[in-house]
C-alpha cells in the first residue's frame, strides 16, 4: 500500500471513532435528562 492510501485509513478510522464517542455521549446525557429512573439496585442498611 502506499502512503496516501494508508493516510487516508487511518484519517477515516479515527474519525469514525471520535463520532462514536460524541454521539455515544449525547445518547448517555441524553438518557440521563430525559429517562432519569430509580436505580433498580438499591443499597441496604442494616441497623446498627
């Protein structure tokens, strides 16, 4: 392979990977402000 081809691979992965990241975190902040829930395990305290 020569050099602009292998460029231009590592230009594409790395951008497929920071747009992973970006929309994975609007997906979580998202989920957070809009389907905010009780967490379904619930710490127990034990009395003293």
């Amino acid at each position: 392979m020569n050099d602009a081809s292998q460029l231009a691979t590592a230009m594409v992965a790395i951008t497929f990977t920071a747009m992973l990241l970006i929309t994975g975190q609007w997906f979580v902040d998202y989920q957070l402000e809009h389907e905010a829930r009780a967490p379904i395990v619930r710490m127990v305290a034990l009395p003293p």
